[in-house]
C-alpha cells in the first residue's frame, strides 16, 4: 500500500509538471485557506504561508497531492473534500493540460452554458503544446451603507468591470494582464474611501466618479529560479490577520523580483516602485523599495524568516540597491547615495518565525527593528529614540473544538511610537499613504481575535474582533497642528528626537472593532457577498464615543 501510494503521488506530479502553468494565482484566491488548513492538519507539506503568491503549478502540485492522499483512502472532512473537488476543476487545466472541464464562451456560445456548475468558465481558452490563453471576464456591483457616524451621506453605489489575460508560453514563461474601470453610481465620495482600495486610486481622488485598476506581470520560471516583472500583490510575514512585513493594506506596486527555491529554502529579492508623498502632501518625483526575504526550516517544527527593506526617494535608481546578494544596510550606509543627510534613506529588518506546536496548532512571531544603537538601549533620556521597535504574536488552532474546517487565531500586535515613520517623512514605511506593513499605526497595540469556518465548499464565514490601544498626536483645534507629536503619525517622523518617547503617550484612543464576513457561491464563478463593520472609538480624556457601522452587499460575477 506504501508504494501504491508513492507511485500515485508520482505519477499526479509528473503529469503536473509536464506543462506546468508559471503565472501566479493572486492572493486573494480562497485555495490559500484551503491549502494553509490542510498544512496544519498535516494533509501536504511544503506549503509555506510566508511567501504568496505562488504559481499554478505549485498550486497544482498540492492539490495533486491531496488527491492522491484520498485516493489511498486518507479522505478529507466533507467540506473540504466538497472544497478539493471544486478546486480540481478551477485548476483543472493546471493539472492535466486538458481543457476537458472547461467551458468557453468564444467561440460556440451557448446560453445554458453561462451558469454551467460543473465547469470552468471561461470568455476565451486555448493551448497547443507551446502556449496557452485563458481569457476572463469579471464585473461587480458593491452598495454600502452606515450609520450617521459615517460620511455623509451614509451610502454609496459601486460598479466595476473588467477583464483579464493570462497563461504560459514555452512551459517557462507565464504572463498576466487584468485590467478593470469602476464608477460610483451614486451616494458619498467620503464614505466609498472607506475601501483603501479606493483611497489609493489617483483617478477616483482627482474629483471623478470613476475609478481603475490593473496589474500585470511577465514571469521566468525554471523551478528552482523565477524572475519577475511587473504589478502584483505579494504578502510577506507570518502573521494571519495581519502581515508585518509586506501586506494588502496598500494596493500592489511595480517591481522586479528575483526568486531561489531549493526544497524548503527561499530566497526572494525585490525592487520596487512606490508612490510617496513629502510632508506639504506633494508627490514626490521617485519612492523606491529594494528588499529581501530568506526562509528556511530549522528542524522539522520550525521555519525562520529574516527580512531587510531600504526605503529611498528623489533620486535615480541606485544600482547599489539592484544587488540581491548584499546587506542592504551596511550597502546604504557605506555608498555614497544623494541624501540630505546622515541617514536620509529609511532602513528596517525583520525577524520572524512559525513553530508547529503540534498538529493543527502553529505559533508564529515577528519582531522589527527599525533602528538601533546599542549605546543608547538602556538610556531614559531622549537617546533612547534612537531604538524603535515593533513585534507581533499569535497562535492559530485549526479543526478547534474537534470541529472540520474551523480555524481559530489569536494576535498581538505592538508598534512603538514614530515606528515605520521616517525623520524626511519621504521615505516612511508607505506607498499610497497606507502601510506596507500592519495596517496598525504606530504608538499602538492591539489584540485581534478570529474566527474562520468552512461551512460547505460554497459558503465561507469569517469574524473578527480587535482590541487596540493607541496615544494619538494632541492637535489644536483651531490650527489643526500638532502641538505633542506622540509618534502615531505614519506619514510624520520629523520630531522623533524631540522630546523622550514613551508607548501611548499623547491622546489616549481605544478602540474594540468587529467585523463579519461572509461569502456565498451559489453557482460556480458567482458570489454573494455580505460585510459587516462596527467599532467603538473611545477617548477618555474628551469623554467621548463613536460608534461608526458600515454593512457592504456585493454580487460578483467572474466568467
């Protein structure tokens, strides 16, 4: 029975690998759940959550893998072997380069083929033994309302559509395009920026009611080597709820991004493309990243990541920046690079790690360090500024209660004050005027609590609860300037050095915020979708609340 099930194994990677798919599968696509629970329950291995996107083919591997384990006998929950069926048809031209259970609507439209269930659906497919083309299509409508502690008025009407390209060509080379435009048909402006999506959209803040997207890449994939350039979201860190190192709290930038893989080691190097802002609130003519992240298991129960970023503006690119194989800091600090000072450039360095406690238990931990001078770490005086920190825990516990498909994670979070921030305030940890990082601001903490439940392979239900403490800058109320600058500004680091910072000094805010999510796909490639927001925003030196809601309804189509 062994070796039947290490030949089956085999053979499902070979027919996987023979015309692999080397685009990636964006990360906002459920099989990531799916594929993290089956690797805290134990089902795959290799799977690692520090580092997505991943491609088509390594998507495919898994999910080939898992089929395997089921064939042998090793069945899934009902959900999620309902889930795994579902995902062999999304992904069923990854596995065996077969168009079989796929349906397109170009050419030989037929009408009772558009809420086909049991099938792919696609505007346009295509491969011979070179190339393949996958053609979609996808168009959304959003209605947003709150309560009278929301913008006015309290609502707002969206659309999108859009399409998108993608495929191989030479089983080496993966390619993708999407591109969408948007309108806001009715309501508040105001409260549609709600979305960050939607605050980082120049169209929509120019004073138009419409707004755009898009994102493309060209990607070289030799397994253990892939290059890549272009516009995607990539996420970076161990956390669950949140991600310290690079997230989705911003929308994606361009790039150039070289990627070593060797068993369980990763290495991946990055340049990118930003958009800043200078303190008046004026773009700035150039913002770039030049960053890198290194994974690799030590022992079986533990896997380390160690991550440098460089954060530098109005200049021309710097070729010291392009090395991949450099330590950043000690490059930026030892090259003669155009500043207005010492230290102009904003350097940080991240250490994160996952231990696997136990099967379905996994704890994870991160810790910045943003900048440092040993001399000064046990000073109380102003000196002290000079160290700025920041860290995050938790633990995650899947199939909890003994009950399939529920996965439960706990959080802490703890930034230090102007953490993230940078003294030329160009070149904080920002694109957009949103984090990288945690969408936490500075001189915060918080504890954030999630619940995840698999209903059926149609029906995904998510809660959250957060507790945050924050001491915000104490403004004046005429002026609007800061008269305490506590270090909770993420775009303002200018007076860091000012007086000696202590964590929640300022105006103390708390903050308990819960949210609801809960997705529907009645047909295949057609959702339903339905978000809840509430929070309670306390300050209690002003003795006030604010207890904003918000309910987002949107039907998605994705042909």
């Amino acid at each position: 029975m062994r070796f039947l099930r290490i030949l089956l194994v085999l053979l499902f990677a070979a027919v996987a690998s023979a015309m692999a798919q080397r685009e990636l599968v964006p990360v906002t696509n459920p099989v990531y759940q799916f594929l993290f629970r089956q690797e805290l329950r134990g089902a795959i291995h290799g799977f690692h959550w520090g580092m997505l996107p991943l491609s088509r083919k390594d998507i495919a591997s898994f999910l080939d893998s898992l089929q395997a384990r089921a064939v042998t006998g090793e069945l899934l929950p009902a959900a999620d072997d309902a889930w795994l069926r579902d995902l062999r048809v999304e992904f069923s031209y990854d596995l065996g380069h077969r168009l079989d259970a796929t349906s397109a609507l170009i050419p030989g439209f037929q009408l009772s083929g558009i809420f086909d269930d049991a099938r792919q659906k696609y505007l346009y497919a295509y491969s011979d033994s070179s190339a393949s083309v996958f053609m979609d299509g996808f168009a959304g409508w959003s209605y947003r309302a709150g309560n009278d502690q929301t913008p006015e008025p309290h609502f707002t009407s969206l659309g999108e559509i859009g399409i998108r390209l993608r495929g191989t060509l030479f089983d080496r080379l993966g390619y993708h395009v999407q591109a969408s435009n948007g309108v806001l048909f009715s309501g508040s402006k105001e409260f549609a920026r709600l979305d960050p999506r939607l605050q980082a959209n120049a169209q929509f803040n120019r004073g138009e009611n419409f707004f755009d997207f898009t994102t493309g890449y060209l990607r070289y994939d030799a397994d253990w080597l892939a290059v890549t350039f272009g516009r995607e979201q990539l996420l970076w860190g161990m956390g669950h709820q949140d991600r310290a190192v690079l997230s989705s709290n911003t929308v994606p930038f361009d790039f150039a991004k070289i990627d070593v893989r060797s068993n369980s080691v990763h290495y991946s190097f990055l340049h990118g493309s930003l958009v800043g802002a200078d303190t008046n609130g004026k773009t700035l003519a150039s913002k770039y990243i030049a960053a890198h992240r290194f994974e690799f298991n030590a022992g079986k129960r533990v896997r380390i990541g160690l991550n440098e970023a460089i954060l530098y503006s109005n200049q021309p690119i710097s070729f010291t920046m392009l090395n991949p194989l450099i330590f950043l800091t000690s490059a930026e600090l030892s090259t003669e690079m155009p500043s207005t000072g010492d230290d102009a450039h904003n350097s940080l360095i991240w250490i994160d790690l996952e231990v696997v406690a136990a099967r379905n238990l996994r704890l994870f931990g991160s810790f910045l360090i943003d900048d440092l001078k040993f001399g000064t770490i046990d000073e109380s005086d102003i000196s002290r500024n000079t160290n700025k920190f920041a860290w995050q825990g938790g633990l995650l516990w899947n199939d909890a209660f003994t009950l399939p498909g529920l996965l439960l994670s706990a959080e802490y979070s703890r930034i230090n004050p102007f953490v993230q921030t940078h003294w030329t305030n160009n070149n904080s940890y920002t694109s957009w005027k949103l984090p990288l990082g945690e969408a936490l601001q500075p001189n915060s903490d918080a504890w954030r609590f999630r619940a995840d439940y698999a209903v059926s392979s149609r029906l995904l239900l998510s809660t959250q609860v957060q507790f945050q403490r924050t001491g915000e800058n104490i403004v004046d109320p005429v002026t609007g300037e800061a008269t305490f600058d506590a270090g909770s500004d993420l775009l303002h680091g200018e007076n860091h050095l000012v007086h000696t910072n202590y964590f929640l000094q300022g105006n103390r805010v708390n903050r308990t915020l819960g949210s609801f999510t809960a997705t529907w796909q009645p047909i295949r490639q057609y959702f339903l979708e339905v978000r809840a927001f509430a929070q309670s925003i306390r300050r209690p030196a002003q003795g006030t609340e604010e207890n904003p809601v918000s309910v987002w309804g949107t039907v998605r189509v994705e042909y």
